[in-house]
C-alpha cells in the first residue's frame, strides 16, 4: 500500500491506497467525490477531467501516488463560495449545454483550463481543445456556446 | 414576446445544477454495506464450445467469495424476447435460448462464461484471468448473406437455421408490386448498407443487486430507460420473483439512445448473486466490456426499387433487407427491422404500392436492437437515397421530385400502404422552411467559390417522417408485442400545495424534470418551482413503460395531463364547497378558483389544505386528499416529420468531407421547452452525423471486434461538427394527444445520415459517383472519386 497525502478542492486530505489505484478511483471511491466520472477506459474520453496544479489532466491516467503532495480541484470545488454557481457552470445551464450530465464535470473543467490559457478563443479553438472530451448528448452545438458565452462573461472580471 | 414560464417557455433546466456541481447520483455512485464486486470472464472467441471451466485456482485467490458459471443458471430462465414476429408464412420466429452465462456454447465475443464475486473489483478481476475455460473453437458466422447460405455453420444448433424471420410486408401487395415495377416508365434501384453502429452513452452500464432476507425483498440498482420493465422482464421471465419483492431503481442515468432499454445479463446476475452470496454484488462495466455487450444498433443490407412514371410520379417500392440479429434476440429486437421499419416506407409520400422483405439473420457477434430512430432511419435512408438517384436519372431536380410526390395538407388523415395512418402534416412548409434556412438559392455561388479553391462541395436535402410514441396497446398487440405501450402517471398535490408528479417515463438527458412541471403548471396556473418530477424508481412510481420511441412526452406526458384533469376536478368541488357555488360556475385560472362572474375566489393552496384537513368538506360527496393517477393508451403514433440539408465540401485529394452546414427544419407539433427541443435535434444530428461520416462497428471474418475502443471507433468530437441551423415554427399538432405533441428525440439521427450522403454524392456527381457505403470516410470517398 501507499500512503498518499494532497489537497482536494482546498483540504489536505490523505490515505493509504494500492499502486495500482488511479487518481480517479482514489476521488472516487475514497474520498467520495464522485462527481468525476469514469467513461472510458482508454483516456478518450475526458469524463475524469481534474485540475492537477492548475493543469486539466484525465484523472484516470495517473496514478493516485503520482498525484502524492499535488493541488487538485475537481467539479465539486468549481461553485462560488456561496454554493451559486461559478461562471462557467452558469453558461452551461443558460445555453443547455448539458443533457444526461455524465461528461458534464469534465466538459466544465476542460473549458475551465482552456480559458485560464486563452480567455477570448475562437469556435475553432473551443472544439480543438475540446477534443479530448467526448459528449454523446449535445452534438457540442451548445457546449461551445456556452463557453464563448463563459469567456464573454469573463472577461470584463479579467479586465478590472 | 417568448414565455418565461409554462408550455412554451424555455424554462432552464433545473437538473442542471446537481449535474454541473458534481451532485448527481449515477448507478456507479450508488454503494451499498458490505457490497461485493463481480467481474465476468467474457469469451474472447466470437464461436465456440464450452468442454470444460476450471475455477479451482481462481478460487483460491484472495478476496474471492464465489465464481459462478452457466450450470449455476441451469435453473433459472434465460433473457426474455419482448417481441415475436410472425414469417410472411405465418409461422413465429424462431427464438433461440439465452442463458444468463453461456452454457455449451459461446456465441460472440463477449459472451459472458462465468463470474467472479470477490471483495474488490480489482480482486475479481485478477482472479478471472485464472480461470481455465476448454474452448474448442468453432467457425464463425459473421457476414449475414454467407450465414444464410447452405450448409453454414450455425449459431444455435437447435435451429433449423440462422434465418430468425423472413417477413414479408404488406405480403398481400406483393404481386401488384412486382407488376407495377415490371411495366414502370424507369425503375431506380440502389443497393446500400445501414452500418452497424454502438450506441456508446457516456456513461457505461451497472448493476448493483442487494438482498434483504429478513423480508425476501430484491433490490436492482441499474442503468436503465425503464425499470419498470426490467422488474417485469427479471422478475417474471428470469429470476421468478414477483413485483412486490422486486425494487428497480435507475436514478441518474447518463445517456441511453436505446441501449439502455433492454434486459441485460448482468442486471439478473447481480440480482441473483446477491441473493446467493447473501452480500450486494456490484457491477460496473468498463468501455471495453461496453463495446462487446452493449446492443449494437442498425447493420442492414438492403437493395430498394422505386418505380416512377414519366413524370417522376412513384408508383411502387420494393425493398429487400438483411437485418443482423447478432447472436441472441435482445429485448426489441425483433421489432426494429420489421414494424418500426417497413411501417415507415411511405416516408413523407403518396406512393401506392409498397412491398417490404427483411431477413432476420443470427450471427456471431453481439446482439443488435433498437438504437437512437430504431428502424425509422434505415427507413428513411434507403428511401431518402433512391429518392435522390432517381431524380438524377429522370433530370429532375431534387427538391422538385419531392414535392410531385408528397402528401398534400389536404390528404390527412392520409392512410399509407404499409397500415399506418398519419394525422397530420405539412412536408412543403417544412421544406419551404428548410431552403429558407439552409440559404439554398446561394448555393451556386459557394460552389463555385469552393471549386476556386480546388474543392468540390455539395448539397444534399432529405425529407423524412417518423412514428413516435409506439401504440395502441391492442395494436401492438396483435402486431407480436409483449408488453402493453401505455403510460402512467400519479399527480399527488400535497397539503401545502407543492405537487409531486410520478411518471413511468425516465429521464436520462431529455430534460422530464423541467418540461413536465411547465405542463403541470400551466394547467394548474401555479409556479413551477411548486412542481417535482419522480421517476426512475419502481417502488415509487405506480407502473411505466419507459423511455424510448420519443414516446416521453405525447405518452408520459398525456397521462400527466389526464391525471391533472381529474386532480382539477376534484379541486373544484372542494371550491365549490368552500365557495358555497354550483361546481359548474367554478373556475381555474392564475392558481385561483373563483365564481364565474363574481369576485369570489379561493386560493389554490387552500383548497389543497382542506382536501388533507377536511374540517369544512364535503365528505358525504368525495374522499379527503388529493391524489390521482391516470394510464394514457394513445389511439395511433405520431408522426414528427421535416426535411433537413447538408452541405459539404469535399478535397479531392484526400476524399476528407467537411460539413460546411446543417440545417433542419422540423415539425414536432407543438413544443413545450424550445430550448430542450433544439438540443435534442442537435444531439440527434451528431449522431447521424457521426453514422454518415465516422462511425462503425467493424468484425474481422473471425468475429473480432475491431472497433472496441474509442482509439478504433470514432466517435464524433466537437471539431468534427459545425453549428447547426434548427427551426421548428412549422407545427402541425398531433391530433389524438391532449398536448399536440410529436415527439422531437430521434428525428435528428433519422434525417441527418441521407442528406449527408446525398450531399456528397451531389459534389461528386460530375466525376459519375452515385452511391458510397457509410461511414463516408476519406478513404472510401478517395476510391469512390477514383474509381
């Protein structure tokens, strides 16, 4: 077993897990945040997006270990601090950028990572980036509305 | 000026806001005490005999509780069919076995042969691997013409054959078709193939079975359209336990399309293990194991016939169809090629005679089932292709050859010649609409743009009709259904006021828990916030169908409504009571109930409270409490139509198409949500988009799945799809539903993969192309234009 020790939306948190275990299972299972969702099992998919350092990464290609002493922010850490939620969640309910909700989590901390790199993309860039995240429901029509809207919203926050 | 409540309005979506905080509560997240995990040891041979399975050092591993193999289920009923076809001669299908694990004989990759419980899901799978299985392996069948020819190797050896049905339809037109074709002015004939695709929601499926044996109760957890009829199916056909010991839940469900309509394996074995290890047995597939047991969808082989006149006028169709069963019956299976298929043949015109033939074949590879459109895009493909080829062939223009040959306003209710009778319908405003929107008259001039810069670019339309909401219930009856097609639904207005609505119709994407209270609430005159849905959960909800068929809303949604017409009945007797007024005078509007002509009123809320605190009531004329459930029976389909067209670019080159646009114009009768509406079609659309361009399940001829990851099977990404162009303001309402609704789910993958292809084959016309097989990958576009 290994001991393992990082900070999850802002608490430290620990725990003793088997090499084997991925990072995804460790938020999924362990600590049961189970809004980071597992779709695939080949790292296509984009369902398992996290932050790790600031960084979107498929949380189900690392292992648990590897993310030993990291900043990790996931779905359940994206609302405001009153629990209303954050800029880009709200452009996802307001353009229905979401159907059944499963690759939803990793959509919204895709999009995230993207405008931290580059507020203001283009439809090309938003659908280049958003390669890695696969959505059954939505056709992408309304996911990429609502992160032009997100960066829309955005931005003037980035200007003061 | 829109609506910001109520039908009409496009009310955001309240499921949101657990969805997008990570507080949604998924099959997988579900975890019960002392749950323990199962893998399946799956055959990794697509055909092949079972001589013998050693467990005995897989047993041994650590954290193994048991391993079960297909003579654990020798007792025990195997997956039922929901649907029984009869052959053009009148004889039943044949219907093989399909045991829970296989015994004897595996019968495609992925069969399941036998299951490991143990502590872990990572301990279960280990000791999986060390399971010995004898398999002898068999030839396999796999291309449906060589599974039918003499002396092919069969899948069941108990069958006659690997032919399931030949079924003829209407088989009584037959000889005047075959007449009307022979003297015909041009007959134009395509042969083409619907290709087989996995249906792959997002989220994978999973069972949890628990057991309580101090009441004998059954609880499944599962990823499910309808638990209702996975109870019915389980518990009466399988596992033999009675519904009031059988709980189904299917709480958040990401994604079906269809292929989470049907009773899987997996679903009884967690059932039955759970009572068998006497600990809750949990299972989640991964996406590989999805791939190979997931039902797979389409996979039709057809050559159509269409006759015309001088005039470009149809006089008869003829078509025959291989459809793919794979190697077991699923639950619908049965019904998609036959009378969710040939029904459809008409499409959107007045042709006379119609004559269809499809060959239900068994292969060795996974079952095949109803997938997003189920039947009606194979129908709507093969005529919307020989459609646009022969207009090629008689010099007519595409669009002009359609609108000689549609149904007219004034035709309805218009009887077709495959015995469907379609309400209602306007298929030249939505045309109208469609060139409108997708700018056809500009057309020229982009092409020629494109040619400037080397690219050939194409515009291709296509009209289609489909059939909604699946019914009567006597109908399907006779038609070889199992199951009634009906759907219920319990309106409880509480003390307070708030309301809870219970429907057997199941959420898992299209939006039920925000489109069904803008219903009830307009209805009712009160805020929708006051209204919640339940669904999903059979020991809450009274009976449900399910999810499927775009059926939600005109089914689901008109018992909802039947049930809020008794509710307001009721509710005005208690005011008029309340009022001292003759009931007849009372009326409902703004959530009061009021005296005609007076200014007296009692508010909503306390007519509520004295229907649960009777102390001034009318006891004598009707019971305390206001709850009621209704069961809607539709008298007839509906029939959403509407044309849709893709326009392309293609590099000659490479053979890479580029869809330049989408645009699709819709009739869905009335709509409640806009704004779910439009990204259903969306949804819809990219799926069709998907099948036209990328997506294949692909076989070897030794029965492997080639295309079993998302590395190999391409699923559509956001940079392979453009916005798209949606209207849906041509409404011609249902007319046999109290909303006048279609049903918007599947129009978008039935009318999406012909104006694909028939796009590309216009760019490519000029170089003498006419037809190429999806997916049209750059390859096969490439050979296509090179001969």
């Amino acid at each position: 077993m290994v001991e393992v020790s990082m900070t999850v939306n802002g608490k430290t948190v620990s725990g003793s897990v088997e090499g084997r275990t991925l990072l995804v299972q460790f938020l999924r299972d362990d600590l049961k945040l189970t809004g980071t969702h597992v779709g695939c099992d080949t790292s296509q998919c984009g369902a398992c997006v996290v932050h790790v350092n600031g960084e979107a990464v498929k949380a189900c290609t690392m292992l648990a270990g590897e993310a030993d002493g990291a900043e990790i922010a996931t779905i359940e850490g994206m609302a405001n601090a009153d629990g209303s939620l954050g800029t880009i969640q709200a452009a996802f309910q307001e353009h229905h950028g979401l159907q059944c909700g499963f690759c939803t989590p990793g959509m919204v901390m895709s999009a995230a990572a993207l405008l931290k790199d580059n507020a203001n993309p283009s439809e090309t860039e938003i659908r280049e980036y958003l390669e890695g995240n696969i959505c059954r429901c939505t056709g992408y029509h309304n996911i990429v509305k609502a992160i032009q809207a997100a960066a829309a919203n955005m931005t003037p926050m980035a200007a003061e | 000026m829109p609506k910001d409540s109520g039908i009409g309005a496009s009310s955001k979506r309240r499921e949101d806001v657990r969805f997008l905080t990570g507080k949604g509560n998924y099959t997988d997240d579900i975890n019960v005490h002392g749950q323990t995990y199962v893998h399946f040891l799956r055959s990794d041979v697509a055909h092949g005999r079972i001589n013998g399975i050693d467990s005995s050092a897989a047993a041994a591993m650590p954290g193994v509780v048991r391993i079960f193999t297909g003579a654990d289920f020798e007792g025990v009923g195997g997956i039922p069919c929901g649907w029984q076809v009869t052959d053009r001669h009148g004889e039943p299908m044949q219907e093989p076995a399909h045991p829970v694990l296989a015994q004897g004989k595996a019968r495609h990759v992925g069969d399941p042969i036998a299951a490991v419980v143990a502590e872990t899901a990572e301990q279960a799978r280990d000791a999986a691997a060390a399971i010995e299985v004898d398999m002898e392996e068999l030839p396999a069948v796999i291309d449906m013409a060589a599974a039918l020819a003499d002396g092919s190797p069969k899948v069941h050896d108990d069958l006659t054959s690997n032919l399931c049905y030949d079924w003829g339809f209407v088989e009584e037109n037959k000889e005047a078709v075959d007449e009307a074709i022979k003297g015909a002015h041009h007959v134009t004939t395509l042969e083409l193939v619907n290709n087989r695709l996995i249906a792959n929601p997002m989220e994978p499926r999973v069972a949890l079975g628990d057991y309580n044996a101090g009441t004998d109760e059954h609880t499944l957890y599962t990823t499910s359209q309808n638990p209702h009829v996975i109870r019915l199916l389980m518990g009466a056909f399988v596992l033999g336990i009675p519904e009031h010991k059988l709980r189904v839940v299917a709480p958040d469900v990401g994604g079906g399309f269809g292929t989470k309509i049907f009773h899987y394996a997996e679903e009884a074995f967690c059932t039955f293990a759970a009572k068998a290890v006497g600990r809750p047995v949990k299972w989640t597939s991964s996406r590989s194991e999805a791939f190979m047991s997931d039902a797979h969808g389409r996979d039709h082989v057809t050559k159509i016939e269409l006759a015309m006149d001088e005039n470009g006028k149809f006089l008869a169709i003829r078509t025959d169809t291989m459809a793919n069963m794979g190697a077991y019956l699923s639950t619908f299976a049965p019904s998609v090629p036959t009378w969710l298929h040939g029904t459809l043949m008409a499409g959107n015109y007045t042709t006379p005679l119609i004559y269809v033939n499809v060959k239900a074949v068994f292969t060795n590879t996974v079952p095949v089932d109803a997938y997003r459109g189920a039947g009606r895009p194979e129908a709507t493909f093969q005529l919307e292709r020989v459609v646009d080829k022969a207009a090629r062939e008689m010099g007519i223009d595409p669009v002009e050859l359609r609108r000689r040959n549609f149904i007219k306003p004034d035709q309805y209710p218009y009887a077709t010649p495959v015995a469907v009778e379609y309400d209602t319908g306007n298929y030249d405003a939505t045309m109208d609409k469609l060139l409108e929107i997708s700018d056809h008259a500009g057309f020229a001039g982009r092409k020629a743009e494109s040619a400037a810069r080397g690219r050939l670019r194409g515009f291709g339309v296509c009209s289609y009709i489909e059939a909604c909401g699946i019914a009567p219930s006597n109908l399907v009856g006779q038609l070889g259904a199992r199951a009634g097609l009906y759907e219920s639904a319990t309106v409880r207005v509480n003390a307070t006021g708030s309301i809870s609505v219970m429907t057997g119709s199941h959420s898992h994407g299209q939006g039920h828990e925000t489109t069904f209270p803008q219903v009830v609430a307009e209805m009712l005159g009160i805020d929708e916030a006051q209204i919640d849905i339940v669904h999903g959960d059979t020991s809450k909800v009274p009976m449900g169908m399910g999810t499927y068929g775009s059926r939600s809303l005109a089914v689901g949604g008109s018992a909802m409504v039947r049930a809020t017409e008794k509710i307001i009945n009721k509710a005005k007797k208690i005011a008029s009571h309340l009022l001292e007024a003759s009931e007849g005078d009372i009326e409902l509007a703004n959530g009061a109930f009021s005296v005609a002509g007076t200014d007296k009123s009692v508010a909503w809320g306390d007519v509520c409270l004295a229907a649960y605190v009777p102390h001034n009531y009318p006891l004598e004329d009707i019971e305390p409490g206001l709850e009621e459930t209704a069961f809607y029976d539709p008298s007839n389909f509906t029939y959403p139509a509407g044309a849709y067209a893709c326009e392309v670019e293609v590099d000659p080159d490479t053979g890479k198409v580029e869809i330049m646009s989408f645009a699709a114009a819709d009739d869905f009768g009335n709509v409640i949500n806009p704004m779910i509406v439009e990204g259903q079609v969306h949804g819809g659309l990219a799926q069709g988009i998907g099948q036209a361009l990328l997506e294949a399940a692909v076989y070897d001829e030794n029965g492997q799945l080639l295309s079993g990851s998302y590395m190999d099977y391409a699923m559509p990404r956001a940079d392979d799809l453009p916005f798209y162009a949606v209207d849906h303001s041509c409404q011609t309402p249902c007319t046999h539903n109290p909303l006048g609704v279609k049903g918007c789910g599947e129009a978008g993958a039935i009318g999406s993969p012909p104006a694909v292809v028939n796009a590309v084959v216009d760019a490519l016309a000029d170089r003498g192309v006419t037809h190429i097989d999806m997916p049209l990958t750059p390859s096969r576009v490439w050979a296509a234009m090179n001969g």
